[in-house]
C-alpha cells in the first residue's frame, strides 16, 4: 500500500475517532452538569444516539450554499485536528500552532455561511456574537502561544508537548502560571460555554445558529461541536497539562480540561456580549499580557 | 545744512505725510486723488530740493545772468525729473479723475468699497 | 532584447491612451483591453532579462546631468509581472462592466496610468521615478473623480495627501542628488546608507522625506483614510485597480529604498530595538496602528466598497509590518503578501462590481441573498475573503504565515499580537461583508438579477484559481524572491514549490490543502450517506405556517443586516478613531479663513494705503532681521 | 543688436497711428495693432536667436551716464519675447472672441508692450520709472475697459497703490540722484555700496516697495484680486502674462545689478539684509496667494491670486540667486506666462457663457465643451508644475537650487511645497468640476478659429517645453554667467565700456 493512502486512512482513523471521543465528553459533560443540579442525566452515549438518529431523519435545506457551508465547516474542524497531536504522536510530523489557529477558522467560517445563508436572523446574530467573542478570546491566547514561541523558538505543537514529558514539574502550567490563568479562561469562551455562551443563548435568540438545522444537517452540528472539543482540549493538554506518553492518559487529560469547563458551566450566568469581551480582554487579557511580557524580559 | 534745504526738505516730507495720512483715511475716491496728489507734490519738491545749492545759477548759457562757469550752475537734471513727473502725475490724475466719474456713473458713488456683488467681465 | 522594449512598456500605453481620447468610448475599452494584453506580452519577453537598461541622458540643468534611466531589476519585474497579470484580468472585467448604461471616460486616462504604473517599477533613476510617479498621480484623480461631485471629494482628499507626499519626496530627490550628484536610484541607496555613521541627521531627513512620500502613497498612517474615500467612490471596476495594484507603489517605494537603506546602514550606527533599527521600529507600529484602524473602521462601516477599502488598509499595515522587521523573511513575506493582496483584494472588489452593476447598491442592508442568483460572483467573493482572512488553503494564508514567522524571528511579539488582533478582526468585517450582501434573506426586488456577464465571470474565474495557486504551491511565487533579496543583500529563504520554511516552523501547502480536501470528502461521504434533504422556501419555516407578510415582515425587514456589529460597538468607544481626520479637515478650514482673511484685505478699498505702509514695515523689519 | 530700440519704438508709433485712423478706419487700426505686435514677435524672436553678447545701445547720442541707454541681453531678450508673445496671443483673443472693443483699446496694449518692453531695456532708473507709468496708465485703462463698476473700481485700486509705489520709487530717485549723481543703472551699481548704509537702505526699501507692487508681492498685491476680476479677460491675461514677466525682470534686475553688483552674493546694506526680504516676502506671498486662492468663488480672482503666488515662488528664488535658481526663474516665469494666458483665454470663454465668473456655476462646461475643459486642464497642469507640463522645469530647478543654497532657504521650500498642495487642490477643484456632471444642460461655447489655434499653440507650448526642454535650456543656460559678478562681461562692465571709460 502506497504511504500517502495510508496516511489517508490512518487521517479518517482520526477524524472518527475525534468525532467519538468528542460526542462521549459531550455526554460526560451532560451527566456532570446534570450532577450538579441534582439531576441523574442522559446515559454517556446519549449524543451518539443524537447524531444518528438526526442522520436517519429527512431534512430540508434552502440553497446549495448552506450545504456548502456545513460541509466546509466540519471538514475544517477535521483537517484542524489532524494537525494536533495526540499523545506525543502527529501524522502529519509537523503541527504548527499557526496552522491550527488559522484552520479552525474555516470551521467557523463555514458554519457561519451555512447558517447565516439559511436566513434566519436569529442565526446570523448567534454568529455575529461568535465572531465578536472570537475577538475577545483569540487575542490573549495568542499572546501565551507567543510566550512559549519566544522560549522554544519554534511553534511546533509537538515540541512543547515533548518539552513537558519530564515528569509532573516539566508542565508548563507550572511555567507559565499566568499563562494557562489566561488560556483556562479564554478556553471556557472558545468552547462556548457559560458565562461566555453568547452564541447560543438558547433562550434569547433561539439555539442561534442551530436554529434553521434539522435532520443530517443538525448532526453535523453536533459532530461539530464534538470535534471542536477534541480540538482545544487538545490544544490545552499539550500547551499546558504535559502531553501525554499514552493514549488513555491524553484522554484523561483532555476529559479533566471539559470537566472543569462544564462545572463552571454549571454555575455561572451569561455576560452580556460586550460584557463578556470586555471581562476576557481585561482578565485573560492582563494575565496573557504578564506572561508575555515576563518571558520577553525575563524568559 | 542750508536753511533752505531744511525748510524745503520739512516742507516736502510733511506734504508726502499729509497725503498719506490722505490717502490711509479716505474712502471716497475724489479725496483718495487729492491725497496722492498731494505726495505726489511733496515728492517733487524734494527732488527739487535736492539739487538746490546756495548761489546756484539756472543752467542756461548765455542768459541775463550772465554766468560762464558751468560749475555755477545748479544741476538741471532733476529739474527735468520734475518736469516729467509733473506731467506723469497730470496724466494719471486726469485718468484717475476720469475713472472716478466712469464710477459714479455706474454705482451712484464715489465709494472705493465693494457695495454688492458685482457683474462681472467676460 | 532591446531595451527599447523598456521605454515601450512605458510610451505604448500612454500613446494608446492618448490616441483613444479621441476614440469613442467602447472602442477606447476594447483598445485599454487590447493594450494590456501588449504590455503582458512584453512584460514576461523580459523575464530573463534583468539588467537591461534604456538610458536617456541630457544635460538640462547647468549644474548637471539629467537621466531618465529604465531597467529591469528583480524587484522592479516582479511587481511588474504581477500587476499586468492582475491588470489584464481587471481590463476583461472591465471590458464587459462598462456597457452602455456603467461606461465612464476613465479607459484612456487608465492607459496613460497603465504606462506610469510600468515607469514606476522600471526607473531606475529618480527623475524617471518622479515622472512615472506623478503621471499616475493625476491621472488617477481624473479616474476617481470621473465626473461625479462625491467621487471627487473623495478624490481630491486622495490627491491631496499623495501630492503632499510627491512634494515630501521631490525634496528628498534633490537632497540625495546635491549629497551624492546622482540620480540613480541603486547608487544613491547606498551612499545614504553609508552617511548614516558620516551624515545622521542628514541621511534621516531624506529618508524620512522619502517614506513621507511612500507612506502616502500606501495609506500608512496617519495618511490611512483616503482609501476608504477614494476606493468607495472611484469607478467600480478601477476599485480593483486602486486597491489591487496603486496602494502598492508605495510599498513598492519603501521596498526599494527606504528598507535598504536601513537594511545597508552599517552595524552599530544606530539605536536597535528588538534587532531592527529604530526608524524601522517605529515602522513597525506605524504599520500596526494602520492594521488595527483599519480592522475596527471596517468592522462598522456599512457601504461594501468603503469596508473593503478600511480592509485593505489593514492589509497595507500588514505589508509594512513584514517590511519593518529588516529580514529577508520580513521582506519576503511582505513581496509575498503584495502579490496575494493584490489578487485576492482585486476579485474581492470585482466581485462587489459585479454585485453593483447587477443591483446599483452600495449599502450593504440593502442587498442580501444574492449568493443564490450569482453564484460565480458569490464563490469569487468566497474565496477572496478566505485568502483574506489568512485562512489555508489560500494563498492568504501564507503569506500571513509568514509574516509572523518574520515576528517570531525578531522577538517582536507584541507587534505581532497587534496583527493578530487585526487578523481577527478580519474575520469579523469580512464575515459581515459575505452574509450581509451574499447570503441571508434575497430581496424580491434583485430576485431577478442575474449571473455577472461572461468576461467578468470569466475573468473572476481566473482570480479564483490565481488565489488557490499560491495557496497550495506558495513555490509559485516565493520562487522569485531569492533573486529579489540576493539584489538587496538579504540571505535568501528556503522554499521549494510546496513548502516554505521559517523561523519557527515550516509548513506545506500540498499537504495542508489535500487534508483539508480529505477532510472535507469524508464529510462529504457522510453527508451524502444522511437521509435525502429537500429544498424549502426561506420564508416557509420558522413562523411556523403563518404567513410572515401577515405580521408585515418582509424579506427584506428579516434580514440582519444594518448595524451588524452594534453590540459590541462600545468596547471602540475609547480609540480616538478619526481624529487624524479631525484634524485634517481643522487644517484646511484654517487655510481656507485665512485665505479669505488675505483675500479681504484686498476686498476692502479703504485698506489699500494701509496694505502698503504695513508693506513697507515688513520690508523694513524682515531686512534687520537676521 | 542695434534694432532693439524698434521693439519699444515701433509699438510706440503705431499706438499713435491707431486715435488717428481709428475714427476713420477702425478695422485697418487693429490689423495694425495685430499686425504689429506680430512684427514685434517675430522682431524680437529673430534677435534672441541672432543674440551673440551683451550690448548697450545709446540713444540720441548721448553717451552714458548723461543720456539714456538700452541695455540688451539675453534675459531681457527672452523676456521681451515672452511679453510680446503674450500681449498677441491677448489681442487675437480679443480681436477674436472679445466684446467688441474701440481701436483706443488696442491703443493701450500697444502703449502698455512699448512700456513693458522699456521697463526691461532700459539702463537708466528715471526712463524706468516713465516706462512703469505708462506702463501703470495704460493697464489702468485697459482695466477699466471693462463693462461695469468693478472694471472701474479695479482700475482705481490699482492706480491708487501703483501711484503710492511711484512716489516711493520717485523719493528714491531723489535720493540716488542726490547722493550718486546719476541715474544709470551701472553707475548707480558700482556707486551704491559706497553710499552710507542706511541711505542705501533706504533706497532699497523704496524702489523695492515700488517693483514688489508691480510683481504682486505680498502685501503689495491689495489691488490684484479686484483688478484681474474686473479687467476683461484678454487684459487679465496681460496681466498675468506680460506685466508680471516685465515686473519680475525689473525685480531680478534691480535686485542683481543695481542692489548687488552681480549675482552671487547676499546683498547687505549695514544690517540691512536684502536678500533676507526677498526671500521672507517671497515666501509670505505663496502662502498666502495659495491660501486665498484656494479660499476664492471666483475664477478670475482665483486665478489672478494664483499668479500671485507664482511671484512669490519667483521672488523666492531671485533670493536665492544660484546658477540653477536664475534657469528655473527663467522657465518658471515662461511657463507661467503660456500657462496664465490659456488659463485665462479659457476662463474667459467661461465667463461669458456662463455669465458668471463664479466657478461654483460652471458645472459640466467642460463636458460639454471637451477641447476648453481640456485646455484649462492642460494650463493648470502647466501652473502646477507637475513633469512633461512646463511648469515642472522652473519649479524643480529652483527647488534644486534651494537646498543647494547655504542658511535657511531649505525653510522656504518646505513651506513652497506644503502651499503647492494647496494649489493642486484648488486647480483639480476647478477642472475636475467642468466635467462633472451637471443638472441642466451647460451652454456651450462658440470659438473662434483664431481661438482654437492659439490655445493649441499654448498649449502645445506647455507640453512640448514640459517634454523637450532643450531649445530653451540651451539660451537660458548662458543667463548665469551674463549675472554672474565674477564675470568681467558683466551688466557694468559692458554699460562702462559703452561710457568708453
């Protein structure tokens, strides 16, 4: 077999398996948050069923650029996360944070043409409060990934998971305090969860972009959402929380950064949109802003 | 310095001052001519003055008084300065005269300031 | 070859401009057509012909020699080859964008432009420089302006600040040639290079003259607000133009000598902040604050064009940051992201043109939907915005890829987060643009229009694949550079037809556009693998059965499309947005009083006697004066 | 050589031809006006290019200092055809496309080139102040001839400041002619920096006072606006385009020769710095000539301010007084001499069209009348200085010269540059709005055959100095050395030899 049809095949293996491991914290996170509130919760295969129940339904659609544009959003999810490595290992051999940083964007720019072309108002403002937000979270996550650019001299993934595979005190938590301080709460408004769940905000605007999605087009969705998952937990656990040598301790790892998401989720009210911005800019901002500043001088 | 130098120098300065003064408070244009008029003497008398010497004859040969000496003779060329000044200023004035009655024609004024909005020349 | 061709490249448009002044307007069209395919012509005749040189010298002044002096440098050819490339794209378009009804005058007055666009990038004497320079000035005035009262406003506020410029850089014509009795451009480079230990203040007043002149010209700030002006209200189709290839001559101009300059300045002259010479330092911000300007103006503008034209703004301070990093992968990525801009910023605005010259909107609430009756338009004006955006596997993307690695390589880390800020921002205005025209509710009242004419799709087409190309084989491109850079003594960079490789990492485009298409194939298989979908009116749902018109919402009203960005509008309220403007505008108010405190002086008869004596005191007063 | 005294006399005698015919035969006395000044053209133009030395020509016999001499050179002989040139182009204009016009009209242009052609000979201070009076007179007269109270009111504005002047220049006169003896200009030269330094001071004061108010130098040029608006436009056009280049001439004379002895040098009476006043009034006067130009509605004052800024530029550079600062004063008052001319044959054409002069109404003229909107295209582009149009060369040259030049001159540029941003924007305002699209239909306009060959002729002038500078490069080269003081031929030199002395 030639060696670019088995990368291929050994990409779909990790395109399934992102989509599962994110549709199983997606459940994890249902019966944690159910947890919290006294409920018992769904079973954790409860999102599985979801998508293919949605899958088997008939669906409607409005025009071809809203199947377009579902289609480039979750394969702009998928090609990101080929670029993350996963327990020391990339495919790819080369991981670029710039490359992931900027593919992802085609994920949420293809759900937002998706979304926004099926006309619904509500729709769009669920992705005009996406992109807004967007500005509020990228920026001082970019400011630590530049932090760890400065002391590597490379923006490989792979190299600052490697760099942290020299026991508990190697994690770059514990190097860059302020850092990951920024880049925990910019996560929670990257996955879109309380107080930064703008972009959904069930009861204001309906779902927002879910709002004109049925059949396969909403399990898409959720295959969406699930990869976004893997995506940055992804990202965390190897900024941040030392890689992992082994697979099972990389899903670990992963789980723990969702599970602390969900329980803040859990509690916590919604931002206003500028609010929310605002409090990311100045919180996550200074911190980022710190550790930047800390590792240009000092580091 | 001669008395009379003195006096036709002060004489001079203070008609060019009066015209000025004249020329710098009027707005009426028959009082703006006479104003440079004015200067335009004052003007003239000094150039006059300015080749006067004491004793000096008219720079004419063989004339009643009688003098041989061209070094006697007071200096005719600023006199004939004055002369064309003379008539240089005639002719403006007149022009100026004549413009000044083309004005109250045509404005009913002899006002130097713009009244209204004008027609204008191709 | 001879170097006729070179004085060719630059008269033939001309001549054919001026001929067609007389021509009737179509034909003068098909002739601005017919011209560009000449000059694309000669352009790639001369590839391999660098260092051919067509030199005029006649003695004028009594001081010296004047030349006028063409060449082919790597630098000069492959802003040359791009912009006809582009250009010829732009006169298909425009071929068919001005029928009967969109015609203007602008075709021969485009032409002579066309010759001074080729003079600018073959001088390789500043006089030459300097004609080319100002022909295109104001030939692009008249294009701007063509006949209507706001484009000129526009227009002139353009001109304005690009003569201001001109002048800046006549002055520093002058200074070099008295320092240095040369008017070639390469010699005169490196002697101010070299007065920078002998000569400081000297050698900074013509550089700064200089960059003056070019930061005008390339909208840097604080000249950054023509653009939005002047690309809103110009011609559609010259839009393109403006954006895609005039806002380039003033990097074109920092390229070539304000950045070698200081590139050549020997070691240890001058003060280095974060490994560059502080001018370049202070470029760097310079640039920044321009991107970021730019990105918030554009996220809150509603006309399309004048959005448009804030994000090339942005992208222009993109390119000067790329610039200021004084390395060959800062100079690199700056040539690079020219060349992307330019295409990709071109279709962007020939998309809108498109979109105009089917609708007659500018005002982006108006439109809406039109994605599903211009499809072609809609997929140009696509992927235009993802190249835009930065995102792969455009050529957008590399290019910005590099530039940051340029940052990485100089520690110039907050720089580089202020560009990533903008790069976000991007993402904002650039959505807002494509579902507020493209997608969202159509209008019944553009139900009807129709796919953008043939030549103009054609040619949108061919943008398209031009953005992809360099996107997925970067080696297209940044192959040229290496030459370029070896001619500025910059170390060369390593590229190969897929890759490139920089600071901190390197990356692929091969492989990063076939996972992507992986990626979106095995999506696709399950999509296709999902239930059967069918197609559903976009007002038949959500009401769930009632009939929207009942409650008086029309497509129009159900389209978010005014004020799009008003919630988060509070966050900007703080930045002094406008005030270079502000003051601007305070500036030539005070000329105009004090124009019309001169002019009454005059009016006022009774003043006259006063005007002299006043006169005479100052005669007396600037006499003693020392 | 010796028949340059035909280009102040001969204009002089048909002027007193034309009352004689004119109540019989008004068409013979302009053809003889026009025919004249066509002479007086070509006169002119065949001794520029038969020009071998410096020569000075003593008239009725009366050897210098005592009698008046005409003293030729190059600079005189260009600007001498350039006033020529002019004063045809400007009376084919009226000839042409004007109101119907008296013969005495055409009179007073011949009297006024015969002046303008005195004022830039002669070699005696006295003959130069007749020259400017009637110079002064007849202008005040063609002003005038305007229909209408502004014509009037212009006309006696500028009399009012020219007489204040003449009476300035007269007390220097005095005192010269009391302190030096006499009245040549050579004499005067070689006597002047001998004199006690505030009596040279002074004398320099007045007779600048008096040039300054001829060339429009701020704050001299109260009359200007009002004049020019007033006059019709072939004397607007005179104006600009003769008188100012008569005017500068004198300037640049009086400022070399007479107050200098020869280019070169910073001229300095005690602590009284001429070169300093040329210089700050020149810079004074393109601020605000370009700052109330652009502030004007109206197209002829605006127009007529704009020359005024010129002026300043050309003031600006007789300060500076460099090789390459007299070869751009030399193409720079060419160039604004073709260019003011076609700008206001063309505005003209607008005006009376249009019935206003306000240019805020003259939307869409140029639409309609492609060839003048094009032709005050090409003038403005001409004024401008912008390269392959005239006006580059002049104004390039003494921007040159400038940063060359030692002490603070570098200043004045940057100002002349920031205020030619000014000019460029009330220009295209201008021509750009005659091809804007207007809301009625604009008139269009008839032209004369004579009209359409004169204006191509200027402007094929324009461009084709702006493209081909050589012709004219090669006389104006020679300029620097004929001023320059180290020259032995020098202006005094040869005015002595003449003397025999």
């Amino acid at each position: 077999m030639n060696a670019h049809a088995l990368t291929a095949l050994k990409l779909t293996g990790i395109a399934f398996g992102a989509m599962s491991l994110g549709l199983l914290f997606m459940g994890l996170g249902r019966i944690v948050s159910a947890r919290i509130q006294r409920r018992i919760g769904p079973p954790f295969y409860q999102s599985f069923i979801d998508v293919i129940k949605c899958f088997t339904k008939t669906s409607i659609t409005h025009n071809f650029v809203m199947d377009l544009g579902i289609i480039m959003a979750l394969g702009g999810l998928i090609a990101t996360a080929f670029f993350v490595p996963f327990a020391n290992f990339s495919v790819l051999g080369s991981s670029s944070v710039v490359i992931v940083l900027y593919l992802m964007s085609i994920g949420y720019l293809g759900m937002a043409m998706g979304v926004s072309a099926s006309g619904n108002p509500n729709a769009t403002i669920g992705i005009s409060r996406a992109l807004a937000l967007m500005l509020g979270y990228k920026i001082p996550f970019v400011m630590v990934i530049m932090a760890m650019i400065l002391t590597y001299n490379s923006s490989d993934l792979l190299t600052y998971a490697l760099a942290q595979n020299h026991g508990f005190g190697s994690w770059h938590i514990f190097k860059y305090p302020l850092g990951f301080i920024a880049v925990e709460i910019a996560f929670q408004a990257m996955v879109g969860e309380k107080p930064y769940d703008h972009m959904i905000a069930p009861a204001e605007i309906a779902s927002g972009p879910m709002v004109e999605l049925s059949g396969k087009y909403l399990g898409i969705g959720f295959l969406l959402h699930a990869v976004q998952l893997y995506v940055e937990t992804g990202l965390i656990v190897n900024l941040f929380l030392g890689g992992a040598q082994t697979w099972y301790i990389m899903m670990v790892k992963m789980f723990a950064v969702y599970f602390t998401t969900m329980c803040i989720n859990a509690v916590m009210a919604r931002y206003r949109i500028e609010q929310g911005i605002r409090h990311l800019w100045i919180w996550a901002g200074s911190f980022a802003l710190l550790q930047l500043v800390y590792t240009r001088i000092w580091g | 310095m001669n008395n009379t130098i003195f006096i036709l120098g002060v004489g001079a300065f203070f008609l060019m001052m009066i015209g000025l003064y004249g020329v710098l408070t009027n707005r009426n244009v028959f009082r703006l001519i006479l104003g440079l008029g004015l200067m335009e003497t004052g003007v003239n008398l000094f150039i006059v003055g300015a080749s006067y010497w004491k004793g000096g004859k008219p720079p004419i040969l063989g004339t009643v008084f009688e003098t041989k000496a061209v070094d006697s003779y007071a200096d005719p060329v600023p006199q004939a300065l004055v002369l064309t000044s003379i008539v240089i200023g005639l002719g403006v004035t007149a022009l100026a005269l004549a413009l000044m009655v083309r004005l109250k024609e045509t404005t009913k004024s002899i006002d130097i300031i713009e009244t209204k909005e004008e027609e204008v020349n191709e | 070859m001879s170097p006729l061709f070179l004085l060719l490249l630059v008269v033939m448009p001309v001549g054919f401009g001026l001929v067609s002044l007389a021509l009737p307007k179509r034909l003068s069209w098909f002739l601005f057509f017919f011209v560009n395919i000449l000059v694309l012509g000669v352009v790639f005749k001369l590839k391999s012909s660098t260092g051919l040189t067509w030199d005029l010298k006649f003695n004028l002044f009594s001081t010296g020699a004047v030349s006028l002096k063409l060449a082919v440098t790597h630098l000069g050819w492959f802003f040359l080859a791009i912009s006809s490339v582009a250009t010829i794209l732009f006169s298909m378009f425009s071929l068919d964008f001005n029928d009967r009804k969109h015609a203007t005058f602008a075709a021969p007055f485009w032409m002579i432009l066309i010759g001074a666009t080729n003079g600018i990038f073959l001088s390789q004497s500043w006089i030459a420089f300097f004609f080319a320079w100002e022909l295109m000035s104001w030939t692009s005035l008249l294009i701007i302006g063509h006949g209507k009262t706001p484009s000129f406003k526009a227009g002139i506020y353009y001109y304005a600040l690009s003569f201001f410029g001109t002048m800046a850089m006549m002055a520093g014509i002058w200074l070099l040639y008295h320092r240095t009795g040369s008017w070639d451009i390469a010699t005169t480079t490196l002697r101010i290079a070299a007065d920078f230990t002998t000569h400081r203040s000297f050698a900074m007043t013509v550089t700064a003259l200089f960059a003056v002149g070019f930061l005008a010209k390339s909208a840097l700030f604080p000249f950054h607000m023509w653009p939005q002006m002047a690309h809103a209200e110009a011609p559609d189709d010259f839009s393109a133009y403006l954006s895609g290839i005039m806002i380039k001559y003033g990097i074109y101009g920092l390229a070539l000598f304000v950045i070698p300059v200081f590139a050549m300045t020997p070691k240890g002259t001058m003060k280095i902040i974060s490994g560059v010479p502080w001018p370049m330092y202070a470029l760097a911000w310079i640039s920044a604050i321009t991107s970021v300007i730019g990105t918030v103006m554009a996220i809150f503008t509603n006309d399309m064009k004048r959005l448009m034209a804030w994000s090339t703004v942005a992208n222009v301070g993109y390119i000067g940051v790329a610039l200021s990093t004084n390395s060959s992968l800062g100079y690199a990525a700056a040539l690079f992201h020219t060349a992307n801009h330019m295409i990709f910023k071109g279709s962007i605005f020939a998309a809108l043109a498109a979109v105009k010259f089917r609708t007659g909107e500018r005002e982006m609430h108006k439109l809406g939907g039109l994605a599903y009756v211009m499809p072609i338009t809609f997929m140009t004006f696509l992927l235009g915005i993802i190249a835009a955006a930065g995102i792969p596997p455009l050529s957008g993307f590399n290019s910005k890829w590099m530039i940051f690695q340029a940052l990485f390589e100089k520690k110039m880390v907050f720089v580089a987060t202020v560009i990533f800020f903008s790069s976000t921002g991007a993402f904002l205005y650039l959505f807002r643009a494509l579902h507020t025209v493209f997608l969202g509710q159509l209008s019944p009242r553009f139900r009807h229009v129709k796919e953008a004419p043939m030549l103009m799709s054609f040619s949108m087409i061919i943008l398209m694949i031009l953005m992809l190309i360099p996107g997925i084989f970067p080696g297209t491109v940044t192959g040229f550079f290496n030459n370029i850079l070896a001619s500025f003594g910059f170390a060369p960079i390593k590229t190969t037809l897929n890759s490139m490789t920089g600071s901190t990492a390197s990356i692929n485009g091969t492989v990063i556009a076939a996972v992507f298409g992986l990626a979106v194939l095995i999506v696709f298989i399950m999509f296709l693998l999902g239930a059967r979908q069918h197609k559903v009116a976009m007002m038949d749902n959500y009401t769930c059965g009632e009939d929207p018109e009942d409650w008086k919402v029309g497509p129009e009203r159900y389209h978010y499309g005014y004020d799009f960005y008003q919630p988060i509008k509070p966050l900007f309220a703080w930045m002094p947005l406008g005030a270079v403007e502000k003051l601007y505008e305070t500036l030539r108010r005070s000329i105009e009083r004090f124009g019309n405190l001169v002019s009454s002086i005059s009016a006022d008869g009774s003043r006259l006697g006063w005007t002299f004596v006043i006169g005479i005191l100052i005669i007396i007063v600037t006499g003693v004066m020392k | 050589m010796k028949y340059s005294i035909f280009l102040i006399v001969a204009p002089l005698a048909a002027a007193f031809t034309i009352p004689m015919l004119g109540t019989y035969l008004p068409r013979l006395s302009k053809l003889i006006a026009a025919l004249m000044l066509l002479a007086g053209t070509a006169l002119s133009a065949w001794l520029l290019t038969a020009y071998k030395a410096q020569t000075v020509i003593v008239i009725g016999g009366w050897m210098p200092p005592f009698g008046i001499s005409l003293h030729v050179d190059l600079l005189s002989l260009i600007s001498v055809t350039a006033v020529y040139g002019a004063t045809l182009m400007a009376t084919l204009y009226q000839l042409f496309d004007g109101q119907e016009k008296k013969p005495y009209f055409y009179m007073l242009i011949l009297l006024l080139t015969a002046a303008l052609n005195g004022m830039i000979l002669t070699g005696d201070l006295f003959n130069l102040f007749v020259f400017m009076e009637i110079a002064g007179i007849s202008s005040y007269a063609l002003i005038a001839s305007g229909n209408g109270a502004a014509g009037v009111r212009g006309a006696l504005k500028y009399m009012i400041v020219a007489s204040l002047a003449s009476v300035a220049y007269l007390a220097a006169i005095a005192i010269i002619y009391s302190t030096a003896g006499s009245l040549n200009m050579a004499t005067v030269a070689s006597g002047m920096r001998d004199l006690n330094p505030v009596v040279g001071a002074l004398v320099v004061l007045l007779i600048l006072a008096s040039v300054f108010t001829e060339m429009e130098i701020f704050p001299f040029n109260s009359w200007v606006p009002s004049a020019y608006q007033g006059a019709p436009s072939s004397v607007s056009a005179l104006l600009s385009g003769a008188v100012t280049v008569a005017a500068a001439y004198v300037a640049l004379r009086m400022s070399y020769i007479v107050f200098g002895q020869g280019m070169g040098d910073i001229i300095r009476y005690g602590k009284f710095n001429v070169t300093n006043i040329l210089f700050w009034l020149g810079v004074i006067t393109v601020i605000t000539g370009q700052a109330a130009a652009y502030a004007q509605a109206d197209a002829k004052k605006m127009l007529a301010l704009s020359s005024v800024a010129q002026m300043g530029i050309i003031l600006f550079a007789i300060s500076i007084a460099s090789d390459l600062a007299i070869y751009g004063i030399v193409f720079a008052v060419i160039a604004h001499s073709l260019s003011k001319l076609l700008l206001f044959m063309v505005t003209g054409k607008f005006v009376s069209a249009s019935g206003t002069s306000h240019w805020a109404k003259w939307k869409g003229l140029g639409r309609e009348n492609p060839l003048s909107g094009g032709l005050f295209l090409i003038g403005a582009l001409g004024i401008l200085g912008i390269p392959l149009f005239a006006g580059f060369w002049g104004k390039f040259s003494i921007i040159g010269a400038a940063f060359k030049a030692p002490g603070v001159s570098w200043i004045g540029v940057y100002i002349i540059l920031a205020a030619t941003v000014v000019e460029a924007v009330y220009f295209f305002r201008l021509a750009h709005l005659l091809f804007e699209e207007p809301e009625t239909k604009p008139v269009s306009i008839k032209s004369s055959i004579w009209f359409r060959i004169s204006t191509a002729l200027l402007a094929a002038a324009i461009i084709g100095i702006g493209v081909y500078p050589a012709p004219i490069d090669k006389k104006v080269r020679k300029i620097p050395t004929e001023l320059s003081s180290k020259n032995t031929e020098g202006y005094i030199s040869t005015a002595y030899r003449a003397m025999g002395r």
